[in-house]
C-alpha cells in the first residue's frame, strides 16, 4: 500500500504567478494517471495546449475562463470540464482572488504540447535509476 501525503510533495513554480504540485504521478509509482493542483494569480493561467490523453479539470477555489477548441465557459468552484485527448484547451483565472485548480491525466506521465511553443512539455517519471532500484 502506497500512502501519498498531499502536503509533503513539493510546489513548483511554472510560469509567474503560477505553482503547480504533482501530487501523483509515474515518479510516484502510478501506472495509468497523474493527479496534480495548480494556484494561479488573478489574470494568469494556461496558454492553449493539448494533451495525447484525456484530462479533467477541476476548479477548486476561485473562477475560471476555460476554453475548450473554440468553445470558451466559466467554471466555478466545484464544477469540472472533461477535456478529450488531443482538444485545444486552456485557462485564466478571471477572479480578484487565487485559482485553485486540480487535474487528473489519464496518463501517469505529465505531457503537454503548447500551441506557442514557447515551454518545453513536463514530464513526472521516474528515472532510470529508480526504475532500476525499485521496479515495482
């Protein structure tokens, strides 16, 4: 059995304004999805990208914009969007105050392509060496 404490996995600063925690992931030793949160500053969030696996998109705290190919709604704290594998999609926190958001990847490796192509996609995995010392 495999316990995860939410509070122990480490906060990462992806864009200004923007921290993501990988709660569960490949590195965590997850086989088919990843769990992660966002906190994002009022006005900041996702530039449109897409990912090869599906994704749900859960707004914690706060309101968002969330655009999905051309489609654009508003989601609310306790509202969720499912995301099909290889849409468009993206984000803003239109609120005064912090975007809480939690996503689930159907995949337990993080991967995504940016249409701006200005951020190279992130990836939790394990490395060789774990993967050598602790199979599974």
């Amino acid at each position: 059995m495999h316990i995860i404490v939410h509070a122990d996995q480490s906060r990462e600063q992806w864009r200004p304004d923007v921290v993501t925690r990988m709660i569960v992931s490949a590195e965590a030793g997850s086989r088919q999805l990843c769990l992660f949160e966002q906190w994002c500053e009022p006005g900041t969030g996702a530039p449109t990208h897409h990912h090869a696996v599906e994704e749900v998109l859960t707004v914690l705290e706060g309101n968002a914009e969330v655009w999905l190919n051309e489609q654009r709604t508003s989601l609310d704290a306790g509202q969720s969007l499912i995301i099909p594998a290889g849409e468009a999609h993206g984000f803003t926190n239109v609120g005064s105050a912090p975007l809480h958001l939690q996503f689930v990847l159907a995949s337990p490796i993080f991967e995504a392509a940016y249409e701006d192509h200005r951020e190279t996609p992130r990836r939790w995995r394990r490395t060789p060496r774990e993967l050598r010392s602790n199979p599974d």
